[in-house]
C-alpha cells in the first residue's frame, strides 16, 4: 500500500509536470514544422508559374500602404518617447550629447524592426488569418482547388511575398519618423546642439546596423504571414473557428518575432559583419 | 481499339476512417452512368459528402479506389490532380462564390485561369451567355454577392461551374436552405443545364427525395458507409427493403 502511495506521489507530483512539458515542448516544435512545410510549398511558387504579379501588388498595397499611417505616427511617438528616456538617464553622466546616437542604434537595430513587425503582424496578419478562415469555412478555398487553381499558389505565395517586401519598407519608414521624433525632441524640447547632435549620430551610427535591422524584419514579415496564413487556411468550425484561427495567428507570429529577434540578431550581425 | 469507358466515376470497395477506429464509408462500390444524372441520397452522416470530396480527389482513402473517367484518382500527384479537377464543375451547398468579386468577375475567374488562349473581349461574352443561361438578370451582373439572394447566388454558382464545360458536373446539397419555390427553380435548372449538355453526367447530392426522384434518371441511396440500394426512383418505389421503404415513405408524404 505504502508502495502504491508512493509510486501515486511521484506520478502526480513529478512525472505529470514533466509529462506536460515535454508534451507542450513537442507540440509547439511539431507546429513548427508544420508551418515551415506550409510555407515552403507556397514559396515554391515564387519561382514557379503561373507567377502572381497582381496578386502580389494588391497585398503590397493592403500590407504596406495601408499600414504608412500607423506605422508613421508610432515611429514619431517612439522615437519622442525613447530620445526623452534616455536623454533622462545621460543626462546623469553629464553625456547628453550622446543622446542622438543612442536613440538612432537603438531605432535601427531593434526597435524599428521589431516594433514594425508587430505592428503589422496585428494589423495585416491577423487581417489575413481572418480572411482565409472565412474562405475556408465557407468553402471558397475548396470551390478554388476544384476550379483547378492551387490555393498555396494564388492565396499564400503571393501574402507571404508581400510581406517579405512592405515589412522592410514600412521599417524604414517607422525609422525615419523615430528619428524624426527624436531630432525634434533633442533640438527643439531639450535644446541640444543641432550640429553636435547629427555628427555623434552619424560618427556612431553605422550603414550595417541600419542594414541589420532591413534584414531582421524581411525575416520577421515572413514570420508573422507564414504563421497567419497557416492558422487561416487551416480553420476548422464555423464563424467561432475564424475568431480563433486570427487570434492564435496574431498571438503566436507576435510571440515568435519576439523569441526569435534574439536568435536572429545573431545570425544577421554575422551575415552583415561578412558582407 | 480504345472503348470510351461506360462509366464516368467508378467506386471499388473505398473505405475511409478519418480516426482509424470508425469508418464513416465502409467498402463502398458504386457506378456511376456517363451522361446520366445520379442523385445520392441518405441518412444525415452516412457519408453523403465525404463520397463526393474523394471523387474530386479532395480526400485520399483509406484503402480501396475511385476511378474518374478511367484515371485512378490515387495514382494522381497533387499537382496532377489539380489540373485533372477542372474536368469537374462543382456547385457548393452555399454556392461558395468569391465574396470579393462581382458576380461577372466570378464567372470569368474559371476562364481566366484557364481560357488564356481566350481575348478579353470573347472570355466576358461566354460569362454573360453563362449567367444568362442560368436565367440571371443582367442587371445583377456587376453586384458582388453579398447583396444577391440565396437562389441567385446559386445559379451565379452554377454559372462558374459550367464556365469550363466539365465533363461531371456536381452539385453538393444544391436546395439545402432554400424555400419550396426556389427548390424547384433549382431542380428546373439543374435538368435544363443537364438536357442542353449531352454527355455531361450530373450527380447530386440531397437530402430533398422529392427531387432526388424527379431528377435522377438513377439513384444510389447510403447507408452506414455503404450503398444500400441503387437503382432507378421505379426500384426504388418498388423496394421491400425495410429502411428503403420507410426513407421514400417519409419523403413522399414530406412532399
């Protein structure tokens, strides 16, 4: 009995948890790969005809163009925001002056990249997951492929091509108006000297970290529209499944540009450092 | 010398689990008739829709096999099955229509992707005579489907579906939701899309007998995964099988 109790014990109380992770553990990897899969199929047809052009132009314009507004005004505020924070902190050490260029490493390199990222995979992604759930759930990705036409061709490869384009584009538009933000809190909210300003940032600021941070979200634009095209078209249910499907689409490209910025930082100074 | 096949689908004992333990069809056989229409009745869940997904090769089987006009779907790669599908017109239960497009556009959209021999001028001419065959009012030609009724949207649908000139057309449940006249404007419809196309075989499938009976030169009725009877709606009047007998009961006095 007391053996029974014991072996009870060390079931529920160790093994269940470990059980639990390494079952989360390789559902989380399994759906990885599943996405890797269902992104390569469609980028096949990059390169395959028939080729998409006005496809991929019509979800250039609803990625990117459509996104300028947002993208502008949050690149003005963060740019405002992170020149006046850390304007606060070197202003301890008496190294203001320093200001310009650490707002411009900081734009560039990470927040540019990652802040647009999931700013778009909100906006455009989770817009995508939408729409593919419903063509699913109302049959119309079915009525394609029995029109001859493959979905992964005409619906995905030409979503996840525009994002890898828009996503670097609006980057350096968010960049631009975090600097602008930050030119305009430096010179004409704080008083700093303006030729002072633009000779540290450019002395610190270096072609490859504006070019590191263009890479990082090329990769993260292909991140977030593999994922929300792969939780759309797979949408099962009805109007419940297409809330679903956007939710955990957006939810899981934002947490994975998050995980994997560290990972892909590397990778990419490497890359740039050789180039 | 090569002897055209008789049949146009051809199901050997197909059998499909989607869990591995139950099998919503269970060694199915059935033939059907080129150039007939066929109607595919039966219980709600007996796999009425699933049969239909695997001639269109949308579903692989379990194990058995489904012939198309004498090409063993299975032996098909994915992209050679895509390409083999446009041998098909299908109607969808909610007609399926892309919700953003007009109703011309989705008509041309079939003849786009395939017809590019085809002048802009000629491709919008054949999507017209589409439309109008399907007894839709130019005047609805440009609105996108959202602001079209049920009845119109199905025959937009069918419009798409014969764009190509399939050699089987199907229709999915083609009255399910629709009110009795509209169901019989359907019906009308889709025997006059069958008598104006000579070869073309029609299989339906429908939970209306009514229509199932005045429609299908044969009908094939299902029953836990398997066909119970097929015959034409006379043996199946004439039926002394007992669950035959109770289902056309039901549907006559339904009717």
């Amino acid at each position: 009995m007391e053996k029974f109790r014991r072996g009870l014990f060390y079931k529920n109380s160790i093994q269940e948890p470990i059980e639990k992770i390494g079952k989360s553990t390789i559902g989380i990897i399994s759906s990885f790969g599943e996405v890797v899969v269902f992104s390569l199929e469609a980028m096949k047809w990059w390169f395959r005809p028939p080729h998409r052009f006005s496809e991929v132009v019509k979800h250039l314009e609803f990625v990117g163009n459509r996104s300028i507004s947002i993208i502008c005004l949050t690149g003005l505020f963060t740019g405002l925001v992170f020149a006046f924070q850390a304007w606060i902190g070197l202003k301890i050490v008496n190294a203001e002056n320093l200001v310009g260029p650490t707002s411009a490493l900081g734009i560039f390199r990470e927040l540019g990249p990652v802040l647009t990222g999931l700013i778009i995979s909100a906006r455009a992604g989770g817009a995508m997951a939408a729409r593919l759930g419903t063509m699913r759930v109302t049959e119309q990705i079915d009525a394609l492929e029995v029109m001859g036409v493959n979905p992964k061709n005409y619906l995905i490869a030409p979503r996840i091509l525009a994002s890898v384009i828009a996503t670097p584009l609006l980057t350096a538009v968010f960049d631009f108006m975090a600097m602008l933000g930050t030119y305009i809190l430096c010179i004409h909210v704080v008083g700093l000297d303006e030729a002072i300003f633009w000779n540290k940032t450019q002395f610190w600021l270096d072609p490859k970290d504006i070019n590191e941070g263009l890479i990082k979200a090329a990769v993260f634009g292909l991140f977030f529209s593999s994922i929300c095209t792969f939780k759309g078209y797979h949408t099962k249910g009805g109007a419940a499944g297409v809330g679903e499907a956007t939710n955990r689409g957006v939810v899981s490209s934002m947490v994975s540009i998050i995980v994997v910025d560290y990972f892909i930082t590397k990778i990419v100074r490497m890359v740039v450092k050789w180039m | 010398m090569d002897v055209e096949p008789k049949y146009a689908i051809r199901v050997s004992d197909l059998r499909k689990s989607f869990d591995g333990k139950e099998y919503v069809l269970n060694g199915m056989n059935l033939n059907i008739l080129k150039g007939k229409i066929t109607t595919i009745i039966g219980f709600s869940g007996t796999g009425k829709s699933v049969l239909l997904k695997h001639f269109l090769g949308l579903i692989k089987p379990t194990s058995g096999a489904v012939e198309v006009l004498g090409t063993k779907m299975s032996d098909l790669e994915e992209d050679a099955i895509i390409n083999f599908r446009r041998k098909f017109g299908v109607l969808f239960q909610n007609a399926a229509l892309f919700d953003d497009m007009s109703v011309i556009d989705n008509v041309l959209f079939p003849l786009r992707e395939h017809r590019k021999d085809m002048k802009p001028r000629l491709m919008r001419s054949e999507a017209e005579t589409r439309l109008r065959l399907v007894g839709l009012d130019p005047k609805h030609f440009k609105k996108l489907p959202s602001e079209l009724s049920g009845g119109m949207r199905k025959r937009v649908g069918l419009a798409r579906a014969i764009a190509l000139d399939p050699e089987i057309l199907l229709y999915d449940e083609p009255t399910t939701g629709l009110d009795p006249i509209i169901t019989e404007m359907v019906d009308n419809l889709i025997l006059e899309t069958h008598k104006h196309r000579p070869g073309l075989t029609s299989v339906i499938v429908t939970h209306d007998l009514y229509a199932a009976f005045r429609i299908g030169d044969y009908v094939a009725m299902l029953n836990e995964g398997k066909v119970l009877l097929y015959g034409t709606p006379q043996d199946f009047l004439n039926s002394e099988v007992d669950l035959v007998k109770r289902f056309v009961q039901k549907g006559v006095h339904k009717n």
